[in-house]
C-alpha cells in the first residue's frame, strides 16, 4: 500500500525526516570547539656585554628563528657597554635582577666569585679566545721570539697578564721587548709606526688592519698554551636552583642560535642589523667570519666548556695578583647545558 503525504502516517514520516534533516544540519554548521589556553611565555631579560653587534649574533638567531618561541620563552635583550654611569656589568646587572642571564668573561666570573657573588657559568659561545699579538706583515714578527728588541702595546689587567705568562712559556725575558700599556683602542699604533705590534682581538683589530688596506701577521695566544673563555653565558645561583627548567629550555634555544650563526652568518648579521641599523654590513661580517673558527673549532661541542682552560684562567688572575686565593672552579660553572649535538 503506498503512503501519500497527505496521510497521517506519511505526514509523521516527512516531520520525522525534516527533524533528522535539521539536526544534521545543524550539527555541521556549529562553530568548532574553543581551543585551550596557551599559557604565556616565560620572559627572560638578557645582558649583554657589550652594544648591539655581530659578536651577539647567537642570541638574535635563537629569537628570528624561533628557538626561544619553540621554548616557550619571550626574551629581552639588553644592550651592554657604557651609559651615563660608566660601564654597565653584566655580573651585577644578573645579580641586582635587572636580568636573569648575562654574557662576561671566565676570568670576570671567576673574580666575582672569589669576591664572594654567586654566579655560575652555563653556557659558552667561544672555544678559543680571540686574543692575539697583531703585526703588520712586513715587520716579519712570526713567532714570540721575533717580539725581542720590539715595541709591544697591551692593555693592563687580563690582556697584559697573557702576554706574561706566555712568555714566561717561551722562555723569553719581558725585558728584552719594550711593553708599553695600550691607551687607547683601534690599530692607528700599528699603521703609523708607533708600535711594532699589539695585543688584541683578531675578531676586530685583526679585522680593521685589513680594513685599513694592510695585511696583518697574527698569533694566536691560544696556539702558545693561553687560553681563555671571553663569551661565558652565566646566571645566578640561585636562579638555576628555583627554575632550573627555565635555563635548559633557554639554552637549548641558545645553542641552536649558534649552530645557525656557524650555518648561516650571512643571515645572522642581516638580524644583528635589524637590532642596530647603525652598524656596517660588510664589516660585521667580515669580523662574523673571523670569529666562525674559534666557536666551534674541530671536535668540540656548541657551548661546552674545558676545565683546563678555566684552571688556567684562575692562574693568570692569581700571578696578576687579581684574586687573592684559588677559588673551586668545579662550582663555578656546570656543563649541564652542553649541546648534546656529535662533535665532528
């Protein structure tokens, strides 16, 4: 027997339908499920050691690159060097908590805490130092013996407690060279005839003697048994004991910046430019470049440290009569935060 819609059954059927008609409809047009609430990054305030520029060039990759987003974190970068209170100390900048991380020197750190502050090493962006004896070429000085009978400029304090020691390895009498202290920064010394070398980084006055149409000799202090850490990631002791979380994912972040600066300095510097536009391209790069070899030389790891090259760094600060007692350097910075990538 067929149904007409005019039929009570055949009405109950065609209103059975319309409503399934409906519901379904309505189920496919519902707005879609409120996702939860991300919870807000983790802001972490960053002092650097000095003004906007390629030698901070792993933290400004971590950030364009997204390692510190992927972590969960917002950080600030606080640009370093001198305001209109002199110099601006990464150290007490971290331990008066205007920032939760900083960038100084080994021999830096290890002076404040034999000065009692608490800070510990963390991280590192140099392997070798950048400190070296820079020559023109034509003055042939090619080894630390060629230094006798020479004029030497040295900054006091750490760079003039190297050039000592390394002497002092070469058997060579720092009476027999003329050492004079460095007074001022640049290599017009060096061009115009005032000094037959000084002892500087190869990461920037090696880099403006060729800037200048001169060819450099250079020497290494790390190739004469001197060597030092110049970039130590640190924060305080206390901040790695309550949020030690917080440091890893920070330094994981860190340490893929420097992996992409090793891979890519071309795009690390167009980011250090976006933080000071000011800067030089070109040169920036150059000196980016002159820095790639002592970041991660063969077989070491990004950010590792050497126990030897701290213990070193503690013996030059006692000979130079900067601290007065050995300190335990086994406290004073932690290798917790290593990449964990293979060495080559």
């Amino acid at each position: 027997m067929a149904l007409h819609a005019t039929s009570p059954l055949g009405r109950a059927i065609a209103l059975v339908t319309l409503l399934c008609m409906i519901t379904l409809a309505s189920a496919c047009s519902a707005p879609p499920a409120t996702p939860s609430a991300q919870p807000a990054p983790t802001e972490l305030g960053v002092q650097l050691s000095w003004v906007h520029e390629y030698s901070s060039s792993p933290f400004y990759a971590a950030a364009k690159n997204g390692h510190f987003a992927a972590e969960g974190l917002q950080v600030r970068f606080e640009e370093g060097g001198f305001n209109s209170a002199g110099y601006i100390d990464p150290i007490s900048q971290v331990l008066d908590g205007n920032a939760d991380i900083g960038m100084t020197s080994s021999s830096s750190l290890i002076a404040a805490r034999a000065a009692g502050k608490p800070v510990i090493g963390i991280g590192n962006i140099f392997q070798r130092s950048p400190l070296a004896i820079i020559s023109l070429a034509e003055q042939n000085i090619l080894r630390p013996q060629d230094l006798v009978g020479r004029t030497v400029l040295v900054a006091q304090d750490g760079a003039n407690d190297s050039l000592l020691a390394m002497l002092k390895i070469q058997q060579i009498d720092p009476d027999t060279i003329t050492i004079l202290p460095r007074t001022s920064f640049g290599v017009d010394p060096l061009l115009n005839g005032e000094a037959d070398a000084i002892v500087a980084w190869i990461i920037n006055e090696g880099v403006q003697v060729r800037e200048a149409g001169r060819e450099p000799n250079i020497m290494l202090m790390s190739d004469y048994g001197i060597d030092t850490y110049d970039f130590v990631i640190f924060t305080s002791e206390q901040a790695l004991q309550e949020r030690p979380e917080q440091i890893e994912r920070f330094m994981r972040a860190l340490n893929h910046g420097i992996a992409d600066v090793i891979a890519n300095p071309e795009q690390a510097i167009s980011y250090t430019l976006e933080f000071n536009p000011d800067l030089d391209q070109a040169g920036q790069l150059q000196r980016l470049a002159a820095s790639l070899p002592l970041i991660r030389p063969a077989n070491t790891q990004i950010g590792t440290f050497d126990i030897e090259i701290w213990e070193l760094t503690q013996q030059l600060l006692l000979e130079g009569d900067r601290i007065d007692a050995p300190i335990d350097l086994e406290r004073a910075f932690t290798k917790a935060f290593v990449s964990a990538e293979e060495t080559e």
